[in-house]
C-alpha cells in the first residue's frame, strides 16, 4: 500500500525527448516504473526507455491509457501542458518545471480544481512510493519500503531524511515532495490527509520552510484530523525576514511565515518538532515504539 | 524585483491611475530645481527598497524651494534599515481630506489573488493587520474573471466612502488589479490613496515588486533595476542559476537545493556559527557552478572558513567531488573548506576529496561542527 | 405546485430604483410576489414597493434572506449584477435585461454553472407561478393557475399563447420565458425537466422560434425523458435565411435552425405540432382528454 | 454587422496574421492602376457580404493590369444573389501550395466559443460540414483560459499539417481567436488559409460578423458600415429601437415583439399572403413608435394593406388604441389598416379604434384573414 502512485501506475512523460525529460524517463524505467508513454510535439514515432512518443497527450491517452502525467517542459510551456493533461483526462498531473510565474498558476490550480484532478508541484522533486513507482527526479536507492509517509516543500532536503531514515533501517511507505513555490497543486493537508487514510503508513515526517502558511495550516488539520504521529522540521531557522531563499515561497514577510511560528504551531498540534534532519530517525522510532 | 516608488507610479499612470507626479533628484541642488518647477509646497521622499521610512526621518514637507533643498540635504544619504538612500522623490504636496488603503496581493493559503483596503491609510499596514484586523477589507478575485466591479463596489461601502465617490475608487481598485496582473506583480500598493479636499482621488504614494519567475515577459523591467539597492552580486549569481543572499555571518556556505541550503545554516548556528550566506549551487555541481558559487563566497571578506554540503542524488558523488577539486585548483579560497558529501558514491568521493586535501564527511553535523570550529581556529 | 418559483419565493431586485426596475417590483408586488428587498449602489435607505434598498447584494442577503434574483440593470452591468448575485450566493437569478453582448455571456454562463446556481435569461420576460409568485414582466392577469407548463423562447407570444388558454379555461402550472439571446442560462431541456419531475403540470406548451438547435435537442430529451403531452409551436416559418429576426438567436444560419426542422423534430418526439397559436388550446384539451 | 473581406482583413492585420494585402477599387481603371502597383498577376474578387461569389463569377484572376481591368469591368455590377457589387479587393495572387479552413465561432448548444479547421480549405464549408462532417476538426475554447496552444497544435496534427508547419498556423490560430474576442466578432473565419510554395502560411480570404450588441464597445465599427450592402432603413429603425427586416411580400407588419411579429408573419402566410416585413415596435407601442412603423412600412411601394398586431400586456390597450389612431393622424397611410388588438383593456381599445375608423379585432386570425382580403381587393 501506498499513496497516489504505486506498481499499477501508467505514467505519461510530457516533455519526453527533451533532454531532462529523457533522462529522468530513463531514470523511472529503470527503478520499476510503468512509463506507457510521452508526448512531445512532433515527435511522433520516437521512442524513449521502450515508450512510444505521441504529438498530442489525446493521442497518448487513446493509445496508451495512463493515468498520471509527469511534465519536464519549460516554465513557458509547462502551464499548457498542465492543461492539456488536465483537459484529457488524467486525474494526477507532476509538474517538475521551476520557474512558473505565479500569475500563470493561479488559474492553472482553479481550473485543475474545477476539473477534479491533482497536481503534484510545480517546482517540485514528484513523489516516489519505494520499491514499486519513482514518478520524480530523487535518487531512487536511497528510498526502502516502510512504514513512514514523507512529505516535504524541499528537494534535496528530503533525500537527506529519506537518507537517514533508510540508513536506521526506518522505510517509506510514499515520499511526496510538494515543492516550493508560492501556489502549489497538492498541499501539506492533502497530503497529510493521504497518509492518514493509507493503511501502510504508520508515522509521518513533515519538512517544511519559511514563508507561507501552509505549515500554520497544516498543524490544524493535524490537530484535528491526524491521529498517526507526525515529526516535523523547519527549515531556515536563520533566515532574515524579506529575503527569498532560493525557493520563490520562501520568503519571510510582514513578519509572518517564520521559522519559529511554523515550529510553535506544530508542537502546538502534538508534532514531534526536530532542530535538526539528523534528528528525525530517532524522533520517528520513538513515535513509532 | 522591488520597483522604487517613482517607477511604480509611473506605471500606475499608464494604467490610469493618477497620482502625483514629481521627479527624482539625486542631489540638494536638483531637488531645489524641481521644487521651483512646481511653484507650491512639494514632499521630499527617500526612494529605498525598504518600508518605515517616515519613522526614520525619509519623508519631509518642504514649502519653499530652498527648504525642498534642505530637506534633500538631510534625507539623502542616511541609513534606511540598511538601506542608503541615493535618490529622493520631490512631489507637489496634496491637500489630503481622508487617506486609504489599497493593495494587491496573493493570497498563499487560497492561492488566489487578494484586494484589500483600510480607510487607515498612509500608515504602516502591517500593523494594522496585527492589531486592528477588522480595519482591514478583502476581496479574494475570481482567478478567471478578475476584480468584479460589484467587488470594489463592496469594498467602497464597507470603507463608509460617501455614494458619490464610490465610483473613482472602483476605477482605481479595477486599474491596480489590472496593473497587478499586467505587470506580473507580486505586490501593488496605494498607501496613501487620498480623497483630496476638493474631492478627488490622488495615489500619493506607489509601491510595487514583481514576480522574479516572470521577468522574461518584461525585459524593460532590466532597465529599471536599481544596482545600488540590489546587492549586485546577488544579481551576479541569478545569471548563474545561483540563488545567493548575503548574511552577516563568517561561515560561507555553499549547497545543492534551497532546502538544504537553509538547514546547512541553522545547522552552522546550532553549532555555534554564523553563515555568511545562503546560497544554491542548483542542479548538478558542476565543477562550473562550484568554481563560480567560490568565487561568491570568498568576494566577502568576513568569511573565514567555507562548508561545502552536497547530496548526491541523481549525480554521482565521485563526480561532484571531482568537480570540487578541479574548481578548488581555478579559484584561489584561502580559507578552510569543510565538505560534506553524501548519496550516491559518497565513499568514493570522499576519498577523491581526502586526495585533494580537503577535510570530507558524510554527517552534516560533524560538518557544520568542524567548519565553526575551522572558523574560530582560523 | 410549480417550478421554479411559488408564494414562499423570497425576491431581491436588482437595479431596484430604475425606471423598469421600481416599476416592475411595484408590479410584482401588487401580484403578490414576495419581494423582499432590492439593491442599488448608494440607494440605501430608500424603499421600493415597501422593499428596503441596499447598496450591496451582499448587504441585502444578511438583511433579508432573498432565495431569488431578478435584474433590471442596463446591458453594459447586467454581467456584474449577475456574478453579484450568483457569488453572494443566490441560487436563482433571473436576468431580464435585453441586448448584453454574446462575448459576455459567455463566461457569465460557465461561472453560474460552475457556482451550481440557475440562470434565466437574459433578455427573457421571467416566469410566473399563477396565482403565487410572479417574477418577472408579464401582464399577470391573463394567467390562471391550472396544469399546464408552458415555456418559450418569446415574450408576447407567450402571453398571446397563454391568454388563449386562460380563455379556453386551461390553467398554468408555471409559465416559463427562457428568452431570445444565442447564450441564455436555463433551456427548454432544463424546463422541460422541471414541468416532466412537477406533480402539478399535466401537459406542457414549448413556443420556439427559428435560430440554434436548442429545439431539436428539446424533441430528442422529450423522447427520452419526458411522458407529459406537449404541444410546440415554433415562429418564424416564414423568415428568410440570414436574416436576424429581432432576437439576437432568431437567425437562420447556413441552412439549419429553420421553422421546418425544428417542426420535424419535434413531431418526430411525438410533440403535438400547430402551426398557430389559437390552435394550441385545442390540442392541449385533446392532449388532456 | 457584417464587414467587407478587406475590412476584416486589416483587422486580422492588426493582430498579427499575415494577409494578402491588397487595395479596393470602385472602377476599371481603379483595379487597373492598382495591379500595375502589384507589378504581377492579381485576384479580383468582389466585395459583398454574401457568400458564393466564386461559384457566381465574381472572383478572377489577371496577369496583367490590363486583364485586371477587364476582371473589375466584369464583375463590377454583378448581382451575387440579390447583392450588387459595388467594389472589388485587387490582390497579390499568392502561390498556393496548400489551402485550409480556419474559422471561429459560437457553439449555440455548448454556450462556448468553437475553432473550426479543416484541410478541405478554399471551398463552402457549409457544403463539406454537411457532406464530410468528420473532414472538420473542431476545439470547443474554455470561457475562461481561451484557445490553449495544445488545442491549436491538436487541430494542426488532426489536419496532419507537418511538424515544421505546426508552429505557423497554431499562431494564427491564435490571433485569430484573439481577433474574435477582441473585436466582438460572431464570426471570424480565414477560407483559405493557405501554406505557400515556400513554405508560408498567409491568410488569402477574411471574413467577420460583429455582435450587434456589443457595437457600443467599437465605436470605430461605424464608420465601416457599408450602407450600399446593408438596407439603410433597417439601420434607422434600429436607431428607433424598432427591428426591422425588408421581406419581398405585400403586408405590413406592426407588432409588439419579437416572436409574436413572426407569428404574425406566418400567420400572414397561413391566410394566403405574404408578409412585406418583419416588424418589431418594443415595449410600449407609443404613437411616436407606431407612427415611426408606419414611417418604415409605407416607404415600401409594394405594401398593399397594413397588418397592427398588439398583445396588450402591461401597457393597456386603450392607451395602445390612443397610439395609433395619433399616429394614423400624423402619418398619411394609404393603404388599408387592420388592427388586432387584444390584452388589457382590448374592447375598449377596440372601441377607440373602430371610432377613429380602423378596422378592429380581438383575434389574430381574423386579422390576418381581414389584412390579406384587403391587399388583393387593393
């Protein structure tokens, strides 16, 4: 068991040709993944890891019926690409591309929402459930199966914990990255919301950042809706306020969206709040024994 | 990007808006200038990328053309939080009945855009989102429709503006949304929008920043970066695909992802430190990306000591240290360089770094340890 | 019984102290409609047909709890006082205006659908409920309450339609203008629905005119889903191709949306066609006996 | 309204697609003088608001400014049915490799704008959705977001449009779109769009409806309407807020609604005559709007009887009755007048009517009969 993709998902690669596309198609062929297809356009014919190529995502879906979407095209494209998952069909969209305007993802996430789909990211690592589908761009050997959800706004980050996680022996039941820029498909809730609904998961690692609120959000809903244990940390504790730290979201401003209010308003719900990523094995086997 | 408050005003005026015009002086003697061209009273304002310069002395009335000199005199060149001011505003002085309010901006947690307004204007809106939060009304705007009139309409009443004047302001709130959403801003704001005395709406002040990620839909935004406000190497290093900011502290640090990057600082402060920046080498640590992110740390001559802190994930460790090495022979660092490798090959690549003479660990702990240590020591 | 409207109806106007508006309500009103209050910006304060004004639907909804629309305001800010409405949300509104342009209704129509809410209209003559509620601009006294549903794209023609009926003895169950414009909220379909689920109506009148398609799919839904008589008549048998016939949707274009064919049609779904409306009392009795 | 094909032309111009440029000519020697600009073979084509004008002659090709005389003296003049042609567009005469269709318009059943393509371009695209419907490829456009670029690289693929070529027409696809929002159009339609002997693509015909409603939004429409091709009375009457349409019979029509008006011409028609016009007054049927009818009705030498039919709904009858026996005083009517008049208050309407000497009835029928009696007796 698992969370939003696992052995049974049909991955479709927008953007497959393209040079990370291909790569990272490789890259999930390669951990066990069933990619089906990809689309670029004009190229028709192609075939990327074994996946045949299409023009048009119509096409990819009539011939090949996936059922999630991963998309490596360039912030200028990758909002139409959202849309053309969206618009035919495919109920779960990854958005990897960084450097979307925010302008363009507003309505990209209202009208994935009126659509009833999900979208993972953008700018964001994908989500992985270990041992079974890699539908992402993280180093697939650090992951083992487990018992423990991941989820986190961060990159490498989190291939720190999963590290150190696997390497106490503690593995993962899904790692979801869901990225770091200011509007984002799937949030922490969502998330939090699967792992608590999937059997497999036994305790849940939250990583979160500076700026926004979702993590203010999220310790609400922990309180309210989470009854496996949660460990989370914060990063950037050193910030300063009204610098953007590399992430386009994680920015400190007017004063809210700091470190130490994200940390109080976890340990408020009942999270196991860690200073540091070396501390979330143990914090973890402790909530788990 | 932050635009200074002429540049925003001047877009505003193209959207409509009208505000108060006046020019920018650079010296006490072109400030006297301008204020001679406007006949009457004028405002000299710091231009600073930064809020409260009211507090901090940066805003004076002036009714004469020498004292618009005087006042120039004064404001030029003090410390804004940090900010120096190089340039002052000098503006015709309003005859203000009632100030507002207005501003546009995302609204994080429903991912939708928010117009919000106070009939407390021409103070600091923070504040009084703190402390008197009912003073403050929202209109979250449809993602497909925009601002509805009958939104602004709504937000008008609600400010207890008199019937008459409720249409100038809905032109207004519908002019910024859509100067918000033509110019990619992440913030536009009004504060003060004032009812003047004979009755008409003035945008006495303009504030605006845009969205980084949608720069390349506005090259003319280039020419009005501010070199002297932006820390230049900061702008340096975006070119690079490098996110850098620049911190007080003594340890340079230099890491792939933002996310690590932040918790490779606040491992340097829980071990005693104190990073002298953050900084994302991005993608693959090419030898390239390393070289240059040297060349970014060691330009600050408060660092004393530099941790490398590398996850191997996609990238072999083994060639992220050879990158290392290579870039450690292109730029001269005469300080220690503590590394920190993990991930993929993180044994092999270790040993390469030992090789090279370099102090490598696989813990981020032990790194920022001994990279404090190497700090204090050196 | 009825559709749509009765005497519980709780109405709010909108553009309340306009020429049409105040006289409208004073209208309704003295019919028995239940209006409750009405909104002009800066009409606060004043009172219409005993009705408060409001400067904001808002305002009028936490004051007086209306369930129903109907707007009176020019072309050019009818949209607005639709999205007002719908967004405060008024589950049924009824646009009367006549001449918004097509580019506007548009979205108007995606946005009402996507709130769930109803719209009928624009440039309709509303509906009425005999004897309970009338929310609209038709002379009420020509309806009798009785159990026949009629709908129609017309305005007059629907009264001429209704009349011969009250003098043939026949009652409405409801009377239903879904007006004359190439976008407008509410359908045949939609009312045929309604008139097929209400225990009141017996039979049912539809008067369509040339223009759209929106006949032809009225006969394939009464095939399917309607067990009611229905009688049609459709104006316009006479209009030449090109040619816009008042209405803005009255306009035969590129040889389809003539008289003939939606006349075909609906005989085709077993609709009792006549070919003028003094013949429309005569059928319904047969329809009923 | 509709425009002429260069009129919408320069309007795609304006957004950005590629047209054959071209200049109008009102005589022979106009067309000659132009062609001699071109310096090589020119199309002629005539300017009416019609389709079918290949089929009817009034499109030629010339290869010299000479036979480009010849072309407009043959087609200047002609009758495209029932439309006269008074002007000819002088183009450059493309080399044609490839001809599309390319059109946008509103899908009446789905309330959504609707991009029509297909690769049997340059012909009736009436006939080919009638006959190969599956030849036309369609994108229903979001309300909201507009025509996607994947729903335009769709349709291209669709047509089987080579990949190198995609890029070209999903642009113009695009700005087409663009155009038909931007400018209120109905319609907004490129037959053919054509890719060219080297490879480019270019918009060889234009042609666009505008939404009546939404003129108050292009004020500059105005000045393009062609009032040889558009029946001048019918624009005075929309002026009075009466709709009027020109028919070829010898009844005229008076009535209060839209529908009711072509009930009454079929009603007309079903008593055995034919309807002059279609004639909607509006509301109130005010004698200053039934003597304007009277104005529009009896400017046609044809109409032989008058036929006034009024549902008297919130207006009552007798002030309708009052109406149009002052308007029957202001206006002098020839031809016989009979009245239908029925609502509120309709006897005595009747009664007022009967006293100003018109023929009165409460019924539609009887009306129609009476009117159709009085033309052939006339």
């Amino acid at each position: 068991m698992s969370i939003l993709v696992d052995r049974e998902s049909r991955v479709l690669v927008q953007g497959i040709t393209g040079r990370e596309g291909s790569f990272h198609t490789e890259q999930m062929a390669e951990y066990g993944t069933n990619v089906v297809s990809g689309v670029t356009p004009g190229g028709k014919g192609k075939r990327v890891a074994g996946a045949p190529v299409f023009d048009t995502v119509a096409d990819a879906v009539a011939e090949t019926a996936p059922n999630v979407a991963i998309i490596f095209v360039p912030a200028r494209f990758a909002p139409d690409a959202i849309y053309e998952a969206v618009d035919n069909g495919l109920p779960f969209v990854v958005c990897i591309t960084e450097g979307i305007p925010v302008a363009d993802m507003v309505p990209v996430y209202a009208h994935v929402r009126n659509a009833g789909s999900r979208l993972l990211g953008p700018n964001c690592p994908g989500l992985i459930t270990p041992g079974e589908a890699k539908v992402g761009i993280m180093p697939g050997f650090i992951h083992t199966p487990g018992p423990v959800g991941v989820v986190s706004r961060s990159g490498t980050l989190t291939y720190e914990v999963v590290d150190a996680l696997s390497r106490a022996g503690i593995g993962q039941s899904s790692a979801v990255g869901i990225g770091g820029d200011p509007v984002i498909g799937t949030s922490f809730i969502d998330v939090l919301g699967l792992f608590e609904a999937d059997p497999a998961t036994e305790a849940i690692v939250m990583i979160g950042e500076i700026g926004g609120a979702d993590e203010e959000q999220a310790a609400l809903f922990i309180q309210e809706h989470v009854t496996k244990p949660v460990v989370g940390f914060i990063a950037g504790q050193t910030a300063p306020p009204g610098k953007r730290m590399g992430h386009a979201g994680a920015i400190i401003s007017g004063g809210s969206g700091t470190a130490a209010e994200k940390m109080a308003a976890l340990d408020a719900a009942g999270v196991r709040v860690v200073d540091r990523p070396s501390a979330v094995p143990a914090a973890i086997q402790a909530a788990l024994s | 990007m932050n635009l200074h408050e002429h540049q925003a005003a001047e877009l505003f005026a193209t959207h409509g808006i009208r505000t108060n015009g006046g020019d920018v002086a650079f010296t006490p003697d072109e400030a006297e200038t301008i204020a001679r061209g406007v006949g009457g009273p004028v405002v000299v304002k710091a231009q600073v990328h930064t809020g409260g310069r009211g507090k901090a002395g940066g805003v004076k009335l002036a009714t004469t053309p020498r004292d618009a000199r005087e006042a120039a005199k004064a404001i030029l060149g003090l410390d804004i939080r940090g900010h120096v001011v190089s340039k002052v505003l000098v503006a015709p002085a309003a005859d203000i009945a009632q100030e507002f309010y207005l501003g546009v901006t995302l609204d994080r947690t429903r991912r939708q855009n928010v117009v919000m307004a106070s009939a407390e204007g021409g103070v600091d809106i923070e504040e009084v989102a703190r402390e008197r939060p009912d003073r403050i009304v929202r209109a979250l705007v449809d993602p497909f429709l925009g601002l509805h009139p009958w939104q602004a309409r709504q937000i008008a009443f609600a400010l207890g503006i008199p019937a008459d004047k409720v249409g100038g302001i809905v032109t207004i709130a519908r002019q910024l949304y859509e100067t918000y959403v033509a110019e990619d801003a992440t913030l536009a704001e009004i504060n003060p929008l004032v009812l003047t005395g004979s009755g008409e709406w003035l945008a006495l002040d303009a504030k605006m920043s845009i969205d980084d990620n949608a720069l390349f839909r506005h090259p003319e935004f280039e020419a009005l970066r501010d070199f002297d406000a932006e820390d230049r190497t900061e702008i340096d290093a975006r070119q690079s695909g490098i996110s850098f900011v620049k911190l007080d502290g003594d340890i340079g640090c230099i890491v792939n992802g933002a996310g690590l990057a932040m918790a490779t600082m606040d491992a340097v402060k829980l071990h005693g430190g104190e990073p002298a920046n953050f900084l994302d080498v991005g993608g693959g640590a090419s030898a390239d990306q390393v070289a240059k992110a040297f060349g970014l740390v060691t330009a600050d001559p408060h660092v004393r000591a530099i941790l490398i802190n590398i996850f191997g994930g996609i990238t072999r460790g083994d060639i992220v240290a050879q990158g290392i090495a290579e870039a450690r022979q292109r730029v001269e660092v005469t300080v220690p360089i503590v590394v920190r490798l993990s991930g993929t090959n993180a044994e092999e690549g270790q040993r390469l770094l030992a090789e090279a003479g370099l102090t490598a660990t696989e813990s981020m702990d032990e790194a920022a340890a001994a990279a404090v240590r190497a700090a204090h020591a050196a």
